[in-house]
C-alpha cells in the first residue's frame, strides 16, 4: 500500500475511532496516542500536514509480510500499520 492509499486509510481509522495499539510493555511512552497524551484528532491535524516526502515504510519487525508506515513531520515520529487491506489499523508509536 503506497502513501496516499495508507494516508486516507489512518485518517478514516482515525475519524472512526476504528485503530488499536500494538501492545509493547517497554514502549508504552513511546505512544502517546495511547497514553492519552494527544488525541486523535491532534494526530489527524500532523497526518493531514504530512507529504509523500515525509513518509517510510518497513516490514513489521514480527511479521514482515505487514508494511509499517512511518510519517515524520514537525518532530513527531508517527508509526502505524494495517491488517486486512487496510480496514484494521494499529499503532505502534506516535511520539515527538
């Protein structure tokens, strides 16, 4: 899945309510999504700002046939990945 394709896929996760998080106990500060410290919507409003120029992806380090897509925009570092075509989105990350 390219950027545009995962960039509409989180936003529409996002608005929903319709994400979960990667549960990594000796990472939780690194999700601040999860922690409450930001909203979704917050991250919607870094997503949305984001370009094709600020995005990366990786395979999972688990499961490397899941692509992990990586935006880095205005110092956050936003780390996410779907499952089934993009209808299950998960976050790993989303710190400064």
């Amino acid at each position: 899945m390219g950027y545009k394709q995962a960039k509409k896929n989180i936003l529409i996760a996002l608005q929903n309510g319709d994400y979960q998080h990667e549960i990594r106990d000796d990472c939780i500060e690194k999700n601040l999504l999860q922690t409450g410290q930001i909203s979704a919507n917050d991250v919607m409003n870094i997503i949305l700002k984001s370009c094709g120029t600020d995005h990366e992806s990786s395979p999972h380090y688990q499961i490397s046939t899941i692509d992990v897509n990586i935006i880095k925009k205005d110092g956050w570092y936003i780390k996410f990945y779907f499952i089934d075509d993009g209808e299950d989105a998960w976050f790993i990350s989303v710190h400064q």
